[in-house]
C-alpha cells in the first residue's frame, strides 16, 4: 500500500505524467517549471527555471545557447533549493541522461545532501521503450504502486501489438525522417526509430537506443525520405509552426519526395515524443495514421498537422 504521507517531487515532466498516470497526483508536492500535463498540475509548486526561451529565440539560437552553456561547463536550469528543502520530499524523480532536458543530477544530489531527513533520490535513465517501461515499474514499486504500475505497462503493451500486428503485412514501409531539431537538423535516437519501425516505417534514419546527433543534408538526401514529421525537442505543433520561417533547412530540402508529396507533418514532440512517459504509445499511434492512413485512418488536427510547403525555406 502506498504510504499516505508521502512527499514527491518530480524534476522530470515525463515522471509527472508517471507518477500521475499511478494515481499519486496529491502525493506530489513539487514539479519543474515544464510540467505541463495533466493540466491539473499546473498550480503545483515549480522548482525550476530555464535560461532557454522557446517563446523567443529561433532553433538556431538555440541550439547556439545550449552548447555554449554546456561547454563552458554551465547549466541552461536554475534549480530553486530553498524551496526543494522546504517543500520536504521523501523522493525525489530525476535524471541523468541530458543535461539539455533537465537540471542536472549533480545538483539534485548537492540539494538532497543538506536536507535534515532522509530523502530518495532516483534517477530514471530510459534509451528504448522497454526502458520507459522499466521507469513506470521503479516508480511504481517506489510508491506502492506495483499493481496498477503492472496494468498500466500491459495496457500500453497491448496497444502497441495492436499497431504491429496491423502493420505485420505491409509491404511498403516509408522511408521517414523524424527531426528532432530543426537547425541544425538533428537525427532521432533513444525511442523514437522504435516509435517508426512499429508504426510501419522505414526507421534507417536514426538509431534506436542511442543519442539523437547532428545530422546534415547530404545524410538527408541520400536517405531520400518519403515522409518527414518535424518532432523538435520541447515543441508542440504550435511552436513549429511558429519557428519555421525563422528556419534555414538544408540545402536541398524542397527536392525531397516528402516536401514535394506534401508529406511534410509537425506533430508535438513534447507529448508524444520528448518526454518518456506513457505517451510515446499515443504517438506510435499517431505516426502510423501518417504512415499508413489506408488502415489507420488519417490523423486529425489535434494530433498532427501537414505542413504548408510556403513555411519552409532552404
């Protein structure tokens, strides 16, 4: 049984969602200044900061600022630790795997050293699907959670055989470039050449389990892609949309069978493809509707939008 006092703080949107998704939503009492879902989180206590603006600088910029950051040994998050020592968690959720998507596990440990109590600090570290589902089972046993953790990963299974056993047959697997930045372009990695292979894709374009790294045209052209969905880190559709004619895409772009096709989509990369949580099996879902609308149905706005050949420069 979990234990009703307890005190979580997640430093991760995708372990929000987690932990949410197990029912302990009243049992978390902390979260970063990203967590955005369930919208029923948004009055909680935000712990974090970024010296990142999605709102205000272009993915050049970027991409720019974070390498800067980071080679100069900085960080692009400010963690609040006054408030983390107030707010007195038994467990605290976070990461070690990108110092681009979180505060830094250094300085969640340097925090939790000076607390009067004890307190758990866990770091989940997924690379594939199996991993997430790993991280929802650690959560699970952390909180007492075990069962409904357990029904939560054989659902989210069920619905991803249910994908590949549609797709079993199909013949023709799209060649699909997922971009996981805009510029520079980058290559998907970790869950997400899964995400394409599953949903019925060609998922050459990238390696799956592995870091996301740049890529350039000469990569895209010779890979010649038939679809392109535009999934950059921390985006929704909404956020592309707005960045692409601020975007300089590689050289060769509008001769792309996807540009020319008008396979060209944006999908929000925050809920479905960012952030390891329960989502990623939506967003399966998603991308085999774009891949292979003939048996899935075709997406609607909501889920993914086709992008119009005028936002795009090269």
């Amino acid at each position: 049984m979990p234990d009703k006092n307890l005190r979580i703080v997640s430093l991760l949107p995708s372990s929000t969602e987690i932990v949410c998704t197990l029912g302990l939503e009243d049992a978390l009492v902390g979260i970063t200044h990203e967590c955005d879902y369930p919208l029923s989180v948004l009055g909680k206590p935000r712990l974090t900061s970024s010296h990142i603006s999605h709102e205000t600088m272009t993915s050049a910029e970027i991409d720019h600022a974070v390498r800067s950051q980071l080679d100069g040994h900085g960080s692009i998050y400010h963690l609040d630790e006054a408030r983390l020592r107030e707010l007195k968690p038994d467990l605290i959720l976070t990461q070690e795997l990108c110092e681009v998507c979180a505060v830094s596990y250094k300085t969640v440990q340097r925090a939790a050293r000076m607390f009067e109590a004890e307190v758990t600090v866990v770091s989940l570290e997924p690379n594939t699907i199996a991993d997430i589902f790993d991280n929802i089972r650690t959560v699970g046993r952390l909180t007492g959670r075990e069962s409904k953790a357990d029904d939560l990963i054989r659902s989210l299974s069920a619905r991803l055989d249910r994908i590949t056993d549609k797709t079993a047959d199909i013949e023709h697997r799209p060649r699909t470039l997922m971009l996981e930045w805009l510029e520079p372009p980058f290559a998907p990695g970790h869950w997400v050449p899964e995400q394409v292979a599953i949903s019925g894709g060609d998922h050459a374009f990238g390696k799956a389990g592995q870091r996301s790294v740049t890529t350039n045209a000469e990569e895209i052209i010779a890979y010649s892609p038939e679809v392109i969905v535009l999934i950059p880190c921390g985006y929704y559709k909404e956020d592309i949309l707005r960045q692409l004619p601020n975007v300089r895409l590689p050289e060769g772009w509008n001769d792309l069978p996807a540009v020319k096709a008008g396979e060209v989509w944006a999908m929000d990369a925050t809920s479905y493809f960012s952030r390891p949580g329960p989502r990623v099996v939506e967003g399966a879902e998603i991308l085999a509707k774009i891949l292979h609308p003939e048996v899935f149905g075709q997406p609607d706005s909501s889920q993914a939008v086709r992008v119009s050949a005028d936002l795009m420069n090269s």
